[in-house]
C-alpha cells in the first residue's frame, strides 16, 4: 500500500512540473499566463483559455485540472490571466484593450513556438468577449469556442439593469464607466467583420450574467460573411453550463477544426 501511494504522490508530481508557470513582460507590464505540453516535438494544437471573473485567473484552470486534461488529449494548453488578476498587471479593464493587447502578445508567443501548429482561443464570460475582441485582431487563430458571453456592452448594461443585476452591473461600471467609445471598444457584435475564424458560441438561456441572444446575432453576422459560426443555446441554464453539455459541443467542433483534412 505505501508503494502505490508513493506512486501516485510521485505521478500526482510529474503532471503538477508540467505545468509551466512563466510571465511575458512588455514594457512595464506583466502578464501571467500558465502552460503544459504533450511529450513528442509536435507540432500540436493549442488551446488558449481566458477565464471569466476568477481572481486567481489563469491558475483557475490549472486548480480544475483542465490544463492537464487538454495535454492528456493532444493539445498544448495555456491559461493567460486578464489584467488586474491573479499576477497579471492591472488594473482590470473588462476585456478591454489592455487585456486585449495581453493577448495577442501571448497568441504571438505562443505561435511561435516550434511544437505548436494551429491555435484555438477559448474565452469564458469576460473572457469570451476578450477573446472575440481579439479575434477581430489577430491572424494567428485557426477556431474560437464562446462561452457564457455577452458581445454588445451598451445592451446588455440595459439588460442587466432591467433584470436587477445590480452587482454585476456596478462591477462593469467600475472598471469601464459609463462612455460609448469603451463600449464599443468591447462589443464583439461591432467587429463581426473582422472575425475569420470559425466560432462555436455557447450560452445558457436562463443565464443572469449574459444575454444569450447576443450569441445568435453574432452567429448570423459572422455567417453572413461566409465566416463558419455556431450559436448553441440551452434551455433551462444559467452561466454554470455543465461540462457535459459543453463537451459534447466543444469535442466534435474542435475535431472538425483542428484535424479534418479540409482544413
């Protein structure tokens, strides 16, 4: 008994020194991000995953072990923290173009690397609406998968104050106040035209932190440019989507994306 728990303390150790914990320094900022890698030289897939209001940020996916679990299946795995959380400089911007600029420096990075092929940006509440910001930017990106997101500011503010979110609704205005130009500079739907990637958009209807319809806006302005999108909605959901539900969307769309011979 004391060898196998010996072996799985020793195992449990090998998948923690995987993940590597480093930061990109750009002029005076510092931005945190996590990353792991499947054994071989690749090149593999990546996956960039932006987590929504978490304040560990990026760590959140190292804790639920979601990190490992992409290596496990084939993909490089990077968790970036958003400016102002966990390490990252601050302050925190609501997606806004601090973050952004965040990310496109980690995409870089990132796909620069020998052992990575094709990147997926995967972004989660206020991440999911920094990443389609970043999306409309960068042409380093090869499918995005949205999760629980919101893509016009200004309506969903209206939304918000309509259903009484108060708290959530105070959290935006502190951080961006209340001007159209921010706004605008975080509504995805805005910059539809700029996005290229094939998108997999994923709300609950019942979702008190987002507007779900939103996603569906999005879906037909981005295949009306004959960019591949995907709204999937589901009944009976708040902003927790189960994993289960998420898989079974997420697994199929990245195997199109990402291994098909037609791309």
């Amino acid at each position: 008994m004391n060898i196998f728990i010996s072996f799985i303390f020793y195992m449990s150790s090998v998948f923690a020194a995987d993940i590597h914990h480093d930061f990109l320094n750009i002029a005076a900022k510092k931005i945190e991000y996590y990353w792991a890698a499947p054994q071989g030289n690749g090149p593999f897939p990546a996956i960039i995953y932006i987590h929504d209001d978490e304040i560990a940020g990026g760590k959140y996916y190292v804790d639920n072990g979601v990190l490992i679990k992409g290596v496990k299946s084939g993909y490089v795995t990077v968790a970036i923290s958003q400016s102002g959380f966990g390490e990252s400089s601050g302050p925190s911007d609501f997606s806004g173009s601090g973050t952004q600029d965040s990310l496109l420096a980690i995409i870089d990075l990132i796909k620069s690397k020998p052992f990575v092929s094709k990147i997926v940006l995967y972004g989660e509440g206020r991440g999911a609406i920094a990443a389609g910001m970043v999306a409309s930017r960068s042409k380093n990106l090869s499918a995005m998968v949205l999760v629980s997101g919101f893509y016009d500011i200004e309506d969903a503010m209206t939304q918000f104050e309509l259903r009484g979110q108060q708290t959530y609704l105070k959290k935006i205005k502190d951080e961006i106040g209340v001007d159209s130009w921010r706004f605008y500079q975080r509504s995805v739907l805005y910059h539809s035209d700029k996005i290229k990637v094939p998108t997999l958009m994923l709300n609950g209807a019942d979702d008190e932190r987002s507007v779900s319809y939103h996603a569906t806006e999005l879906a037909h302005l981005l295949n009306a440019i004959n960019t591949e999108a995907r709204s999937v909605i589901f009944p009976n959901i708040g902003h927790e989507i189960p994993d289960s539900l998420k898989e079974a969307e997420i697994i199929p769309f990245l195997k199109k994306q990402l291994y098909s011979k037609t791309k």
